[in-house]
C-alpha cells in the first residue's frame, strides 16, 4: 500500500483513498439505505488501511455522522483515523437554508462533535458558501475552534476560485472540496493552479460521476435516484459518455484492473489532488477502490486518458 500523503499543509497524514460516507446513513439522498450495511463499510474501510472518512451533517441529516462516530469510537482507533465533516444547512420549517455566520459554524461544530461522539474533528468544512457573509470571517471562526483543539484543520467546500481566495486570505484553508472528475474539468483551469501554488489540498467529490466512469453501465441502464435528472446521463450524452468509457477498458485490461481504478489513479497525479473519497454502499465496493493503490500510470497513459475526455 502507498504511503500516507499529507492533506495540503494541514498534518493531517491519510491513505489516498478515502471513504466518502454519504450513502452510509444517507436516507435523504439514496432510497432504501441498510444502516448497519453502512457501518460495516465503514468498519471494514477501516480494518484495510483507510483513515480518511468523509461525512457531512446534511446526509441524512445528522444520521451520517452519528453512524460514522459509532463505528469509529467501536473500533478504538480514534487517533489514527481522519474524519472530515462539512456544515452550512440548517432546516427551519422544512426548509434549508445555507449559513456560514461564525456562530452557526462554531454551534454547527459543537453539535457535530456530540454526533460524531469524539473530542476534536480532524477536518471541518464550510459545506456550501451563503450569499452574505464575509469568507474570511467565516473562516476566522473555525480559526478559532483550531485555536481551541475542537478542529485540527480548516476546509471549505463548493466555494468559487473568488470566494477561496477571500477564505484563505490568512492562509488558514487546508483542504477545498469540489465537483471534479473526467466529465467535469471546469477546475483545471483556476482552482488547481491556485491551490497548487497555496498548498490546499483539493479532494474531488463525484470522482466516478456516480458511477458513470465505473464502466458498469449501457445504454439500457436506467436511474431511479439522483442520476434520474443529471445532464450526464441523459440520451446521446449519455452514449458519448458511455463510449468514451469504454475506450479506457483497454488500459485497463493490460493493467489486471478495473476501469474505475484508471480513473481514481489518474486523478491522483493531477497537481494537489492528494486524496480522493469514492462511496461505497457496499463492502466489496470499498476493497475494489483500494485496487487504485496498485495502479502506476505512464506519462503516455495519464495523456491519453486526458485527450480521451478534453
């Protein structure tokens, strides 16, 4: 197994392949949720080597978290596992708002440490960026829960390369994290090159587009979830996309891997892209993902996979 890398300039040292916790407890988002599934998957996650754990209050809401914490505080390991979790929604009467006022994020904080029932949260994100308050200052808060040990590191989530810079404007951001994957580049183009030279790590979510680069799908598939209405899925998008696919099946092939751990492995040689978190509802989906760790791409290949989906 690789080395730990470290999470941008945080010290926060984790296996390149995490575990992203949204479909462990998850009710909101996928339809049918096994809980004690999902803690098996993170049980197991943690039993082969992954110390990165990515949970957030909004899946479920709160139920994330509080399976996450059990799992964790079960498996006696807590100051070898890196758990990251994100607030900004808050439901009133049904409906969610966004916040990131100091207070709510130091509130939001405090009640994700009695969820999570640990001490301290390794990385805490500003889940989604609202429309008023300063980013600095929002940051300034979770500055000053780092001050008092309850975060280890600062990290904020779906923020603008403009709203990233006005957080970092001390320098206090660790870790941004954002939509990214072969489908959707947008990032190469001003937020790698900026977290590159700030040292932030950037940890891309929907590596896999969910499940669209596993290579498991046809033109048959159909969706009952949050994919039922994603662009990328939808007619003869969706048999490009597949098509592209498939042209990474040979790389694959010759390496005695599968296409999804091309894919992850090509994020992994992106400049700052430290660690990447694919779900997993299933156990054998977690093992599978750990596969990546084998994979050593070739400049040619990285290449290839790069015009392949320009």
């Amino acid at each position: 197994m690789k080395k730990q890398v470290q999470l941008g300039k945080s010290g926060l040292f984790v296996n390149p392949i995490g575990l992203g916790a949204n479909a462990v407890g998850g009710h909101n988002l996928y339809p049918n949720l096994d809980e004690e599934q999902g803690m098996n998957v993170v049980r197991q996650a943690i039993e082969n080597g992954i110390n990165f754990i990515d949970t957030a209050y909004i899946y479920g809401p709160e139920r994330s978290e509080e399976l996450v914490g059990q799992v964790v505080k079960q498996s006696g390991n807590r100051d070898e596992i890196i758990i990251a979790t994100k607030a900004a929604h808050k439901i009133i009467n049904e409906e969610t708002l966004i916040d990131n006022s100091p207070q709510f994020l130091k509130d939001s904080v405090d009640q994700a440490l009695r969820r999570l029932q640990t001490d301290y949260i390794d990385l805490f994100y500003i889940h989604f960026p609202d429309e008023n308050t300063p980013k600095d200052e929002a940051v300034g808060a979770l500055k000053e829960l780092k001050d008092q040990g309850k975060i280890r590191s600062i990290g904020v989530s779906n923020f603008t390369v403009e709203q990233l810079k006005e957080a970092n404007k001390d320098g206090y951001v660790d870790v941004i994290q954002s939509e990214y994957n072969l489908f959707k580049r947008q990032a190469e183009k001003d937020m790698l090159p900026y977290t590159a030279e700030n040292g932030i790590s950037f940890v891309p979510y929907f590596p896999l587009a969910s499940g669209l680069l596993a290579g498991k799908y046809d033109e048959n598939t159909t969706f009952n979830d949050l994919r039922a209405n994603d662009p990328l899925f939808q007619g003869e998008t969706f048999k490009e996309n597949l098509s592209k696919v498939e042209k990474l099946r040979p790389i694959a092939e010759q390496k005695n891997v599968g296409i999804p751990h091309i894919v992850l492995a090509w994020y992994l040689t992106q400049e700052s892209i430290d660690a990447i978190i694919p779900g997993a509802k299933r156990v054998d989906q977690v093992l599978d993902n750990l596969k990546t760790l084998n994979v050593e791409l070739t400049p040619e290949e990285i290449g290839q996979i790069s015009t392949i989906f320009s």
